[in-house]
C-alpha cells in the first residue's frame, strides 16, 4: 500500500500553491498525497487545474479578535479536530505537512496525539501565529534562509526556499504576450494585488495608466475577485506611435505565462508572488500590505530589494509609484541587474531537502518516529 502524506494549504493562494507543488513532487515519486483545503471559493478554483490532485476540504476559520470572531475560530477549531480524529485514524498519513494559516491548528495537535510528524513549512521572514505556536510540537520546521524562530531547537528546523509549481517556469515572452492580447514589442507592466486583488493597485493604474500609454507601456492588472474594471480592456497608441493595451482580469489561473510576458511586476509581497517572480525571473516593485500580520510583506520586500531583485514602494509613498515603475521598466540596464538578483535568489530558495526529509519520515518505523517526538 502506497504511503500517503496529508498537506495542509488551504484559504488563500500563498498557502495553496505550495501544497500543490510539493503534492506534485512527492505523487511523482509514487506517494499519495491528500491536500487538506478551506471550503472557499479561491481554493476550489484554483484545485479545478490539478484534477489528478487528491483533496479534502475542512472546516477551518481564522483568528479575528472580536466576540463573534473568537467563538467562530474555537467553534471551526472543535470541528477541525473532530474532522482530523477522522481522517487521520482512517488514513494514517507518514507525515503531516502544513503551511501555515488557519487550517493548520486541529490536526496538527491530533497528530501530535496520534504520534504522526508535524512538519511545518513558513515562507514568509516574519513567520506567522500558526508557525509560532505550532512549532513547538512540530518535528521539522522550515524556514527561509537566514529566518529563526525564538526558542526553536537547531535540531528541529531547516532552511528552504518555497515550494514552486512545476508549470511556474520561464516561457517564451513573445509567444505568451500573442496568447494573453499583448503586443510583441514594447514594454508590459503586470500588476498583481494577491490572490484577492489589491484596490489600491487597481485604483493606481486606473489613474496612471494614460501616462503608461503615452510612455509605450500595456499593462495587465488582475484585480481579484469581485473587483473587475469598467473598462476591462484600453486600447491606445504611445507618444511614438506604437500601439499599447491595458487589461483587467479578475482572476489569473496561468500566472507563468503572466509573468513570462512582463518586463516588470507590481505587486504585493507574499512570499508565494515573490517565489513566482523569482522562478520566472522577472523583477518586481513591491507595494506591502501594511496591514499584514507582524507586517511581514514589508520584511520580505525588504530582503528581495536587498538582494537587487526589484524595488520596494511603501504604499504610504503610492504617489511616487508611477514614476518609480517607468524609471524601472524603461532602463533595459537596471532590469539586466534585477533579474541577476533574481538568479542568485533562485539559487538560495532551492527546497529538495523538503522532499528528501519527507521520504525518510515515509521510509521510518512508527516506533522510531515515536521514540523522537517523545
């Protein structure tokens, strides 16, 4: 009987895309893998792509520090547990893998209980409220490059890079400008807000975007869900005489090819957009949401600016964005030594060590496993 390994990735992209990449790897290698999903609409959607992928949605809620929201996420968190007691009896999985977010916390803590290995992977370099907790009881935690986690054992946790869909991967731009309505030549600015969209961004290149026209540059924007444009595509010619296009999607299901077209990005900075970015090679200006958790958008632009892969822009400063994302994408040298910055990044972000640990947690003794996490 095939080894199963459960993941937990579910309620937004930034979780869900990693969960999908690893699920990839270790189905290759003849695994079964079970993603572990929130029951909204973003993750049914997205899973609709990988109908070879196993999948379970769950009951789940996130943290929100009001009445209601306090008893929702403990009355979601008994159901969680009562659905994981379920499953994981039934299935009995080699490891436990989740990446954050509020489908973490009931099955991680039967696990526990029913001696399987939590392993939990933080992408973000401020990690998150689930990781913090839960890495107490965990088996292996991973983490970025140069990210510790106060009070973790050395013993326990390992660097790694983002788990990356094999499908996210450079492509010819000409050929993917022609498939998305793009001219061939010129300069092509994608913005994205996340896997929700971004209004501030939305409302920035809607006002900015004659000055984009005028300077030759199409833009792509993907607005989020429930957040389309009025004009869904514009339609211009450049100060030159060239012809430019804007378009307005609310939802991007072939971010490869997205990306592949672009010169440059405009986006937030979760560290799923940052890891697409860096796989596709494209430089990126980066707008945190400043109101993230521990503001850690801010801490990852930070580093992906530090490491000259793009820019940081404080949404705070979103009136100098306009003039920012021009310079960049008009300056053929600076975009050469933003997408070197996006190789060394490349090179730093590997994750096979996720994969081989994984496989040794499948080849081990149940005994054993015991015997560590006692």
């Amino acid at each position: 009987m095939r080894k199963t390994f459960v993941i937990a990735c579910g309620g937004t992209g930034g979780h869900l895309s990693p969960g999908i990449a690893l699920a990839e790897r270790l189905t290759d290698l003849g695994y079964r893998c079970v993603l572990i999903v929130s029951r909204k609409k973003i993750d049914v959607r997205l899973l609709e792509k990988y109908p070879q992928l196993e999948f379970r949605r769950a009951p789940g809620a996130g943290l929100e520090f009001s009445p209601i929201g306090l008893f929702r996420f403990f009355c979601s968190q008994a159901s969680a547990i009562g659905f994981a007691f379920a499953f994981l009896l039934k299935n009995r999985p080699a490891a436990y893998v989740s990446f954050g977010g509020f489908m973490t916390l009931g099955m991680a803590l039967v696990c526990k209980l029913l001696f399987i290995p939590v392993i939990l992977h933080e992408a973000n370099r401020i990690p998150g409220k689930a990781v913090r907790w839960i890495s107490r009881i965990s088996t292996r935690v991973y983490l970025p490059p140069g990210v510790r986690v106060k009070g973790l054992s050395p013993l326990t946790f390992r660097s790694a890079g983002f788990p990356v869909r094999r499908e996210i991967r450079p492509l010819d731009k000409a050929a993917c400008r022609t498939k998305l309505g793009f001219p061939e030549t010129g300069k092509l600015v994608a913005i994205f807000g996340g896997s929700q969209g971004a209004k501030p961004l939305n409302d920035w290149i809607s006002s900015a975007w004659e000055k984009f026209a005028a300077a030759g540059v199409s833009v792509l924007c993907v607005t989020g869900p429930g957040k389309d444009a009025e004009s869904p595509v514009r339609e211009a010619v450049s100060a030159a005489g060239t012809p430019v296009v804007a378009r307005f999607i609310s939802f991007c299901d072939t971010m490869a090819e997205a990306l592949s077209a672009a010169d440059v990005v405009v986006s937030r900075a979760g560290a799923g957009t940052l890891a697409e970015c860096i796989a596709c090679r494209v430089p990126a200006v980066l707008v945190p949401y400043p109101f993230a958790a521990d503001d850690h958008q801010t801490a990852n632009a930070k580093y992906y600016q530090e490491k000259g892969a793009g820019v940081l822009v404080p949404q705070s400063e979103i009136e100098t964005l306009t003039e920012t994302v021009l310079d960049v994408v008009t300056d053929d040298e600076l975009l050469a030594r933003f997408r070197d910055g996006t190789e060394k990044l490349a090179r730093e972000y590997v994750w096979d060590n996720v994969v081989s640990d994984l496989v040794q947690y499948a080849t081990k003794e149940r005994k054993i496993i015991r015997a560590e996490q006692a």
